[in-house]
C-alpha cells in the first residue's frame, strides 16, 4: 500500500513524555461509508501545552483531512465509537456507562448535536454497533467496468437486524459493557419526534443467563431455515411455563384469550356461544413436526404442531336451539381435549 498522505498535530512545548501517542485504550479512530473519519484525542487538538486533559471527539473528511471539527469532550475516557451505516450518526460510550449518539446539525459536517443519551451507572462500556437497516449492496467482479450501475452493483437479500411491527427496520444499536464478570447488553432505540430525536427505550439482559446459551440467529438464505426455526422453538419450550421477564415474554400456562364466539348451527334460532376469559392448558408441550415457509401474500408459512394433551376452562353465554332444544344459557365452560394435531397455515 502506498501512503496518500499524513497529517501531523501540532507538537506541545512540554517534554515529549507528556505527548499523547495512539497506543491502545486510549485513542479510538473508524471511518464510515461516507468517506469521513472520527478519532478520539486526550486533549484538544489546538493545545500545546497539554492543559486540557480530558476525551475529546473530532471528524474529518478525508478529502480534506486537515479540516477537522469537534463533536464533543467528556472527562471520561470513550471507549466505544461507531458510525451507522450511512454515516449520519455517531456512537459513544464512555467507562463511566453514558451511551450518546450524535448526528450534524442540518447536514452541517461542522456543527453537531447529541440526539440523545442514557446511562448505566458504573458500567464500563466495551463495544457497541448500530443496527443493520437490510439495505446491502454488493459489488459484481464479473461486472466492475461495466458503465451500467444496475449491472455492476447488485442489491443482496439482507434481512435488518432488528424489525419492528410490519416488518421495517428498527433504528438503533446494540452496546456491550461489563461489570465484573458479567457481560450485559443494552438495546437503545432513537425516535424521531417532529424535528427532535431521543432515546425512548434501553433494557438489559445478562449474557450469562442461561436463556442466551440456545438462542443464535437463522439466516434467512439457509437452506435449512425451516429446521434452524425449529430448533429455536424447540429450545424456548422449558421457558414458557414462567415467561421470560428480560423479553418481555408471558406464561402460556395458561394461555389467556378474552373471548371466543362459535355458531354451530345457522337460521334465526341457530345456536351461539361465546366464551370469555378464557385458559388453554398444555400449550407449552408441543412438538413441531413441520414448518414449510412460503412467499405467497397472506400465508407466510405452513406447520404442524402436535399436542398430547390440551384443556380449557372458560365463561360461556348461549343462545339459540341445539336441535330441537332450546340451549340458552351462561355459566362455567371445562373441556379435555386430550390429544391434538394442529395443522396452520
């Protein structure tokens, strides 16, 4: 590789010792997608004479490197600094447990603002990354000096990291930190709010849990998705009987439904029940025998799931003729419905 260019600071009048060097823990440096570089220094650039010690953050465009600008100073030394993916935010942790992210004031490189910050008292961050929008494109070798763009880059099946309802990606990021032995991960979402962002949420879950030893991602391209989600299920069995608190995640025993209307038979006097309050026992006992995905609109997958035994107890109003009875009612509703083959699609 050859050396385009460097960039010196200016040199201090104290003694050499006292110089700050990039030496590990104590300078961090990334560039992102847009071609422009954040660091991490000990004291401001400008200084001479080391008299603001401290963690300061600077961005630069690498087209212009000497023309740098200051986004923030902590008296925490950050050890986490991270771009997004399209290079508008900034990720910064601190030892001390304070997470910010910051972006440019409108589209301004030189002027930027936190758009939100959360703490985790006494926790020293160690890493952190932004989540994945889907959104990858892939450049084709074959193609590289072809003057079409859609021949020469490629957008590849990507799935976002996180989604959120109706399947869009959740903007946020994911940051590690460390309290004695014990890993814990934070999850951080920014909303957008008229002209304001601000962190709305942030949670902890402990690495050393052993709910996290079963859990790994599947892929949306294996061959074999079916059976990874499978196994996914499978694993979370032993967890729903008490529901899992860190996921936010209830006891399917009982399985609560609030009602539930049948007409068993039709015409002016047909019969009618409805259930409410309804408890479904036995649901935790599954076992999948198949999961077929699909890509056809309105019928995302087909499986079958058998129960070797199921209950449910209820309320239940009625109304109508059962045969030639008059069936009107209400009350307490029980049934064994033993064994149970369910096919879904």
């Amino acid at each position: 590789m050859d050396l385009v260019y460097g960039v010196s600071r200016k040199t201090s009048s104290r003694s050499q010792h006292e110089n700050e060097w990039l030496i590990e823990d104590n300078c961090l440096i990334t560039i992102s997608t847009k071609n422009t570089v954040a660091w991490t220094t000990r004291t401001e650039i400008n200084d001479t004479t080391n008299t603001t010690w401290a963690s300061h953050v600077y961005v630069a465009d690498l087209n212009v490197p000497w023309q740098y600008h200051k986004v923030m100073s902590s008296k925490w030394t950050v050890t986490t600094l991270e771009w997004n993916i399209y290079g508008t935010y900034i990720l910064i942790g601190d030892c001390s447990g304070t997470v910010s992210i910051y972006t440019m004031n409108d589209h301004m490189f030189n002027d930027w603002v936190q758009l939100g910050s959360t703490v985790f008292e006494a926790e020293h961050i160690l890493g952190g990354a932004f989540f994945h929008s889907g959104n990858k494109l892939s450049l084709m070798t074959e193609k590289k000096d072809s003057v079409s763009y859609y021949e020469k880059f490629n957008y590849l099946r990507f799935a976002p990291s996180v989604r959120q309802k109706g399947g869009c990606a959740l903007e946020g990021c994911i940051v590690i930190s460390k309290t004695g032995k014990t890993y814990e991960k934070v999850l951080i979402q920014i909303k957008k709010l008229i002209n304001q962002y601000e962190i709305t949420d942030s949670f902890k879950v402990n690495m050393n849990d052993p709910i996290m030893d079963f859990i790994s991602p599947c892929r949306i391209n294996d061959t074999k998705l079916g059976d990874c989600i499978i196994k996914q299920l499978t694993g979370l069995q032993p967890y729903l009987v008490k529901g899992l608190a860190e996921i936010d995640l209830p006891s399917v025993e009982p399985f609560r439904m609030d009602s539930l209307s049948l007409s068993l038979t039709h015409g002016p006097n047909g019969y009618k029940i409805t259930l409410r309050d309804i408890d479904m026992y036995g649901l935790s006992n599954f076992t999948i025998s198949k999961l077929k995905l699909r890509e056809a609109a309105g019928k995302p997958f087909e499986a079958k799931i058998y129960l070797p035994s199921m209950a449910m107890n209820s309320l239940y109003t009625s109304s109508g003729v059962l045969l030639v009875i008059p069936a009107s009612g209400n009350g307490t509703f029980h049934a064994d419905l033993g064994k149970c083959l369910e096919n879904i699609f």
